[in-house]
C-alpha cells in the first residue's frame, strides 16, 4: 500500500517515469554476467544449479530475517539457532536413519520455541530486539557446545542430509534438480505469499512504519512482532537442516549467518528498523551475495579480500538507498 | 519505602528514579550474590581487597571500550566495528614497537591516528551517507578485520617491558590500568556532564530533528562521538597489547568486544534509543559483568552452562528496567 503512494509522490519529482524496478536485480544479472564470463561452464545446469543449491540457505534465512527487520527488529540469534539444529539433530538421530523425520519434528519445535521466546521477550520485557537476539545467540551457542560435550562427535544419516546435499538427476530440460532448490523454491513461495499476499504482511509493514499509529489503528502489534521472530527461527532451523546436508557436524556451521542474512535482506532494499521490504528482492540479496563470493573465489582471491569487498558492498549498498530515497523525495 | 512512595508520588516521577537507581540496584544484588555465594562455598578468601582488583582488571579492556560505547548510543547510534579496531591497533601498535622502547610513542600516535581515521569514517558514513549505524561500522568492521588478516595471522611483533606498565604496573599498590579506567570514566562523565558537547550529546539522541532546530551541529556531535568511540577501542587495543605482550588479529573478535560493550553499556541503564543513561551506569555495567563471571568461578559453573547463563543474565538485566517502560522497542 504504501509503495503505491510512494510512486505516484515520487512521479512528480522523477521526469521519466520508469517503473521502479529493485536495483538488486540489476546487481545480480550483471554479477551473473561476470560469472559467465568468466567461467562459461557456469550456463550448464551443473554450473547454475551448483550455485543455487549453495545459495539456497542464505536465501531462505535471508527471507525468514526480512519478517524480523520489516516488522522493526533484528534477529541475531539466526546464526546460533542454525548450529544448535545441526549439533542437536546429530546428537538426537544417533546415526539411525528412521529417526530423520522425528527429528525435523524436534528442530521445527525448538525454533518455535527460541522464535516465541524471542518474541515474548521484546514484547513484554520491552528489551531491545538486538540485546533479546544476542542474549538468545549466546544462550543457543552455549546449549550447542552443552548438548554435544564441546566436540559433536557422530554424522547425520543420509535420510537427513536428503534435503541438502542430494540431486535428483535425469530431470528434464535442466538435467537435474538439487532437493534444496526444491526447498528453497517452497519456502520462498510460502513466505512471499504470507509477506506480499496476506493481512500479516500489511500488518507486519504498518507495524515496522509506525508501532505507534499501528497499535492506535488496532493492529494485534505484539502478536504480529512474535509471528515475525517465529517465522524468522523456523526459516532459521529449515537453513539449518540444509546446512547440515552439505556442510557436515561442527559447532561453528552458523556462526556469521546472521549478519550474512542481514546483509542480504538489506541488499534487497530492505529498511532497518522497519516498514518496507520485499521476500523476492531479499532472496535475490542472497543470491547476490553469495554470487560476489563465488565471483571472488574464481578471480582467486583470498579470504580476506571477501570480508572487506563484502563489508565495502554492504556499505555501499545502504548509501545508494539511501541516496535514491532522499532523490526521489519520501 | 520506595513501595510506600510509589502509591502517592505522580507513577511519572516514581519511573524516573527507578531508572536512575537500576544500575546501582543491579550492582548492589551481583555483589551481594557473590558475597553469599563466597561465603555459602567456604571461600572466604576471594572477599579480600586484592582479589577485588582482580575481579576488576579482568575487564579493563571491556571497560574502556564500553566508555567509548556509551558516547555513541547516547546519540542513538552503535559502534560494531570496535572489536576489529581493537585487533588492528594492538598488531599495529606491537608490530611498530617491536620490543625497542624508544618506539613507544610513534606505535601510541600512530594507533591513535588510525582509531581517529576509523572513527571520523564511521562518522561521515553515517551521517553524510545516510547509513544505518549498525550497518556502516559492521561493514567497517569486515572491512579493518579483512585487512588485517591479509597481512597478519598470528600474534606480530613485541611489546618492550617498559609499555607493559600500562597493564601490570602498580601505583600506590593499585594496578595502574584500574586507576586508568577510573580516571577515563571521570574525564568522561565530566565531558558529558559540564561541556556544552555534552549536553549536545544528549539533546541530539533525545530528539535528532529538535536538536537540529535548536541550533545544534547534529551531524558534527554525532562524527566527534563516534571519533570518541574509537579512541578508546584503541586505548583498549593498546591496553590488550600491554597485557598480552604482543598484538594478535584475533583478540577483537575473540573477546567480543562489539557485543559485549553494547550489553554493558545497555546493563548500565543508557538506552539504545539514545538521549538517556551516563558513564557511570556503563561502570556498574562492567563491575556486574565481571561479578557474574567471578560468581560462576567461585561456584564451580561449567563452562558451557556459564555461557547458556550469561546470555539468560544479559537479557534479564535489561528486562529488570526495560519491562517498566510503556514505549514500543525496536
């Protein structure tokens, strides 16, 4: 609603009035471009489904964190969650290969659980949501290293590494079809409908614009900001389950995540501390993100070199919003 | 009495000097629960006057760096990059010194340049660029954090014996650092108390836009804290390179300095919204953080479940005054 009154406002400032289409998609094709360019492989399915599939957890944390930073928050406790979901699910399923499905079960609980914590606590506590997050993040990772004595010992069965790690071969036109993409596909479906196609969405917008006149104008606004840090855990639990698919059992498969899932979300054009994003453009943060990564890793550069070109993007990635938003006039 | 108080007095004014004891209160109960928790176990010999010192030099560095902290949420803005700063200046400052005493001063001037330059940075991203605070000096901090593991990667250089003094000389049978820490806190309550950029400090986190029509230079109140800011991460990464002997890329990161002296300094009772709280709050902060840890020593506390309670505690402090309040948090 409140994209449609900025755009008739920002047509009179703007000669041209070009649809405002999300420069992150801009970013993504060009870095895409350069992929190509640089390794021409990167045009078969293998190439292109590789990188989706290595994608596809940021993308989905990006999009669960887009829920948390739209309604006005942060949620940093996403990174901690993810190794907490990867120790516990190693330490419950005991190398037993039947037990994947209770197991997911568990996780789902427990992010359900770390998400209405999360929420009770900003909400009626009326702590911060980033001190609420930390405490969370150090409590989770604390739990971690309890849970599996300081050294996770023992590997997840197959059936539970399914979701990240197998491709499903033989697919027609694209040859094949890795399961995270599948999942990734699902979910990204699921919370750009709830985001873009339902009340909760308008709700969660009016929330993170103005609590105040949100909560005047009747909006349940505690009850919207614990849905957003519950949809927030559970995308962070199902990037966890992926993330244990490839990357295999160590207390640290999470950590740094979080601010990863930040970036994205904010190189979607996402506001901080509230009242505009978009589930697609956040997704496509991710994808942008882990495009400059894999972009780095063929030119060979470093790993040092990543974290300054990363921190450099996000810098210069919020100063072009906003740019564009004093230019245009809100 | 405050009970008795609290059923006449306008709940207004009852509020306001809730907030302004919470800290103070705080302190009260950790040093009464390490006082109990000493005496309950039999080990009557950690209430001597030594160990307190003890219990107050483990977190000098946290300390310093909290003081800086507490500037720049005063006007409502967050430092994160002061971790990597502290990283950056203690290499720095080891690698130039290089055990020779006469290159004492050029590695404190040269450290003291960089941590101005990182700061005025930070400061005219934000507010020239319009970048969300977290944002820029979190990018900030990949940017400083990437540079310095390109060139180092373990501990680099020699501190001489002479520099040492800083962290383990003792004046008048007190170790210096603590007077130190005492005498900045000082130079920093009268700084914000009795200068007219104190007062600006606060009127622009109160309210940014009111301050601006009162005729205050916000933009320039906000660069010169957060010039501060970093000023004392790099007092606190000298201070590391004194107590540690030499400088290492990790010790930012791994004390987690950024976090950490934001919960400190929200523990003391200044706000994340800015315009409320003081140094002295932040000292109570760092005296009830380092209580904690001692308490968990004293009792025999697991490790892992230390770091589970640690975050419990953190949050659950600032609930202690934030539940009261009636606004709406981010």
């Amino acid at each position: 609603m409140s994209e449609q009154v900025l755009s008739s406002q920002s047509k009179k400032a703007r000669p041209r009035g070009l649809p405002q289409i999300n420069p992150v998609y801009f970013i993504l094709a060009a870095l895409i471009v350069a992929i190509i360019l640089n390794n021409p492989a990167f045009v078969e399915p293998t190439g292109y489904m590789n990188f989706l599939k290595r994608a596809a957890p940021l993308a989905i944390l990006a999009a669960g964190q887009l829920y948390v930073i739209v309604s006005g928050g942060f949620d940093l406790s996403v990174g901690s969650l993810i190794t907490l979901v990867v120790v516990g699910s190693s330490m419950l399923s005991n190398n037993d290969p039947s037990s994947t499905w209770w197991v997911i079960s568990v996780m789902l609980g427990i992010g359900l659980a770390v998400g209405l914590i999360n929420g009770l606590v900003v909400c009626y506590l009326k702590v911060p949501s980033l001190i609420a997050t930390l405490g969370m993040m150090i409590t989770l990772n604390g739990f971690a290293f309890m849970w599996s004595g300081g050294a996770p010992r023992g590997y997840l069965p197959d059936t539970f590494r399914f979701f990240g790690r197998v491709n499903i071969m033989d697919v027609p036109v694209i040859r094949m079809l890795p399961v995270a993409v599948i999942v990734l596909i699902v979910v990204g479906f699921l919370l750009y409908w709830l985001m873009h196609r339902t009340n909760l969405g308008r709700l969660l917008h009016a929330v993170g614009d103005n609590p105040r006149a949100a909560l005047l104008a009747g909006v349940p606004v505690n009850r919207v900001r614990i849905t957003a840090f519950v949809v927030s855990s559970l995308s962070a639990v199902i990037t966890g389950i992926l993330l244990g698919g490839f990357a295999g059992v160590s207390t640290d498969v999470g950590t740094g995540y979080e601010l990863q899932a930040i970036t994205a979300a904010v190189l979607g054009g996402a506001q901080l501390l509230g009242g505009r994003g978009s589930v697609p453009a956040a997704i496509a943060g991710a994808l942008t993100l882990t495009a400059i990564f894999t972009l780095l890793n063929f030119l060979g550069l470093p790993q040092p070199v990543r974290q300054v070109v990363q921190g450099l993007i996000l810098i210069a990635a919020v100063a072009l919003a906003m740019y564009r938003r004093k230019r245009t006039g809100q | 009495m405050s009970e008795a108080t609290a059923g006449q007095a306008p709940a207004a004014r009852v509020r306001f000097r809730f907030d302004r004891w919470a800290p103070a209160l705080l302190l009260l109960a950790a040093v009464s629960i390490y006082v109990g928790a000493c005496v309950a176990t039999g080990q009557t010999q950690y209430l001597s006057w030594n160990n307190l010192l003890a219990v107050l030099g483990r977190s000098i560095a946290l300390g310093i760096t909290a003081i800086g902290q507490t500037f720049v949420i005063l006007v409502a803005s967050i430092d994160l990059s002061v971790a990597s700063l502290i990283s950056a200046v203690a290499v720095l400052a080891s690698v130039i010194m290089n055990g020779s005493p006469a290159m004492i001063v050029p590695a404190i001037a040269a450290s003291l340049v960089l941590g101005a330059t990182v700061g005025l940075i930070n400061g005219l991203v934000i507010t020239r660029l319009d970048v969300n605070p977290l944002i820029a000096t979190l990018g900030m901090s990949l940017v400083i954090q990437g540079c310095l593991s390109a060139f180092v990667s373990n501990f680099a250089g020699a501190v001489p014996s002479e520099f040492q003094f800083f962290a383990y000389g003792n004046v008048a049978g007190v170790p210096f650092a603590i007077l130190f820490f005492f005498a900045l806190a000082l130079v920093a309550f009268l700084v914000l108390r009795f200068t007219r950029f104190g007062s600006n400090v606060y009127a622009v986190g109160g309210n940014q836009d009111a301050a601006r029509f009162a005729g205050i230079a916000t933009r320039r109140v906000i660069v010169i804290a957060h010039v501060i800011c970093s000023l004392c991460a790099t007092v606190a990464g000298l201070y590391l390179a004194s107590r540690l002997r030499s400088g290492a890329p990790w010790i930012g990161a791994n004390g987690v300095y950024d976090l950490e002296s934001i919960a400190v300094v929200v523990i003391g009772g200044t706000i994340l919204a800015g315009g409320r709280g003081g140094i002295w709050g932040t000292v109570a902060g760092v005296m009830i953080f380092s209580l904690i840890d001692s308490i968990f020593n004293v009792l025999g506390v697991d490790a892992f479940v230390k770091q589970v309670l640690r975050g419990v505690i953190i949050v659950a402090a600032v609930a202690f005054y934030a539940a009261r309040s009636k606004r709406i948090v981010a």
